[in-house]
C-alpha cells in the first residue's frame, strides 16, 4: 500500500509513544511530567494530524529532486609546477608568483635541451588598467620531434555537460571517448598516454621518462567576473586551461617563466612582500607560435647540463599563506 501524507503524523504518534519518548526524555531533563504537561505535548502531535487531514487526502508524498547547478572542477593551485587563474605560477622553489603576458600571443613557459613548452594566452583587455587580464588557452609541448597540443575550446555560454578539450599529437586530432578512464597513447616510442578524469574536461598525459601534465578546461564564471571585474559577457566566457606540472629530467640549464624556478639556487625576480608578486620580462619569453622555440630564452636544442635530480622537489609541502595570497612551501 502506498504511504500517503496524512499517515505520517499518526505513524510518528504512535512510535513515539511505543517507544516511550516522551517519558524518556521527561528522566533524562529532569522535567516533572505533569498532567498538564502532558496534554500540551499530546495537542501538539493533534494539531498536527488536524493539519495533515485539512490536506488533499490520497495524495502519495512526493520525493522532489534538489535542482543541482554543475559547476566545473577548479585544479588546485597550491603545489610548485601549478599554472592557474590570471597566471598565477607556483615555481619548482615553491613561491608563488604572476605572469600576465599578454593577450593573443604565446610566451615559453618551459624550455630545456630536449623539451619545451609555449603557452598561448587568451584575455580582455580592463581600460582601466595597463594590462590585459588573461589566461591559458592552450600549451604547446615539443619533446624530441614530437608536438603535442592541449587546448581548451572557445564557448560562449559554458555546459558541464560538453567537453571542450582539444587534443593533437604530430598534428593529428585524437579523439578520447567521454568516459572516465579513456585512455590514448603513442603506438611507438616515446610512450606518451593520455587519461580522461571524470567524462570531460580533465586529463592527465604522461611521457614516463620526462613530465606529467594533469590539465583541466574551465570558464570564468560569473562570480570571478564580478569579483575581478572582468566584465565578461555572454559572448564568450573565455575557457582556459588550468595546469600542473611535474618533470624528471630538467637539466640546470632549464628556462622559462615557470621551467627557471627548478633551478638549483635560483632566486626569483618576482617582487615578493606584496598581494600579487609579478614577474616582467616579456619580450624575453615571447614565441613566435605555439610550437615555436624562438622565444630569447629558449634552450631547446642546446647541449645538454647536468640534470637537476632535484627538479621535480618531491618533498615538498605546501599550504595557502595569508588571506591566501600566498603559497608556503617546506621541504
């Protein structure tokens, strides 16, 4: 038999008394249970089966499903190798820093003798300020004579539901199903895979023997917008990358906006003590393309340094600073 609304206080009545609430709870506060008071409990469990019988009799109780409103998974950006936001970078040496760039133009966040990666970056210029507010479109990685292209997808109004990658390797297009645990990967040498996380978005991709890359697609969405004064429209909610980074085999001699922080006894050029720590020197990053090595502080190509064993700093421990401004890291 169906459970109609009207039964629900006379079952509640009748369990609380079989169970003998009310005098349990009279002993356990300590509350002389007095006649008077007893009736005042009684009229109250009546007044509610009189409300529930003055409602339409026969109709079942109704499970109403809460409205749900996706949202897209944000990448933390509290490890060293981590690029987010309004570029906002954590170097190898754990501090946190900015690197606006500029917008519709590709800068070399990594390079080394034998890989390189070019970010393109994406933005809207503020009047009010002297700079463009941007993001990573997408990165160009170069590893040998192999390219390899993570993109994320112009969208005007953002869907959870849709993905937006874009994914290339030699110039050619792959294609990973939208189901969690997808998985491509080169069929020669060097063994390059890519992994979904969830249906869409979200991948990993590993080269085993140089870098991991965890990339995930996201919006600016209206609340950064507002918080930020981005002012953005609904003619485009400028979809981005976020990023982390790990290497195993950077050389001393590795460069970049992000690649020089694993430097050994490298000191950064970011103007620290303030809210937003910002490193210049645009013109020394700049790159022709997303899969140029020309940028002035490119050593793509270069004989190799020693490795860096520490590169990667595995020991490291980090934890927003204040206001969360700030990363701290310890080894």
């Amino acid at each position: 038999m169906a459970l109609h609304f009207y039964h629900v206080p006379r079952l509640l009545l009748i369990w609380l008394i079989k169970r003998r609430y009310i005098l349990t709870w009279s002993i356990k506060v300590n509350v002389p249970l007095t006649m008077k008071k007893l009736w005042g409990i009684c009229g109250l469990f009546l007044m509610v089966l009189w409300l529930s019988e003055s409602m339409t009799v026969g109709q079942p109780i109704a499970i109403i499903p809460r409205k749900v409103r996706c949202r897209s998974v944000k990448y933390s950006c509290n490890f060293p190798g981590a690029v987010c936001e309004d570029p906002k970078f954590v170097g190898g040496d754990g501090i946190t820093f900015y690197f606006h760039g500029r917008k519709d133009q590709d800068f070399c966040i990594v390079s080394d003798t034998n890989l390189h990666i070019n970010a393109h970056f994406i933005g809207k210029r503020n009047p009010n300020m002297k700079r463009d507010f941007t993001w990573v479109q997408s990165i160009g990685i170069m590893f040998g004579s192999h390219k390899l292209l993570v993109a994320a997808k112009a969208t005007t109004t953002w869907d959870d539901n849709l993905d937006r990658l874009a994914l290339s390797f030699d110039d050619m297009p792959i294609h990973l199903p939208n189901k969690d645990g997808s998985k491509w990967r080169t069929p020669i040498a060097p063994c390059v895979s890519i992994t979904r996380i969830g249906d869409r978005n979200r991948v990993v991709i590993k080269d085993e023997e140089n870098f991991t890359v965890n990339a995930v697609v996201v919006p600016i969405t209206a609340e950064e917008s507002r918080v930020h004064s981005y002012n953005i429209t609904d003619e485009d909610c400028f979809s981005h990358l976020e990023l982390g980074f790990k290497f195993y085999k950077l050389t001393n001699g590795v460069a970049g906006v992000l690649g020089q922080t694993y430097r050994r006894n490298y000191v950064s050029k970011a103007k620290m003590g303030v809210a937003m720590p910002v490193l210049g020197g645009l013109h020394k990053f700049a790159s022709s393309s997303i899969f140029a090595t020309d940028c002035p502080a490119s050593q793509f190509g270069n004989q190799a340094l020693p490795e860096n064993s520490h590169g990667e700093y595995p020991t490291l421990h980090c934890s927003s600073g204040v206001n969360g401004t700030r990363v701290v890291c310890k080894k």
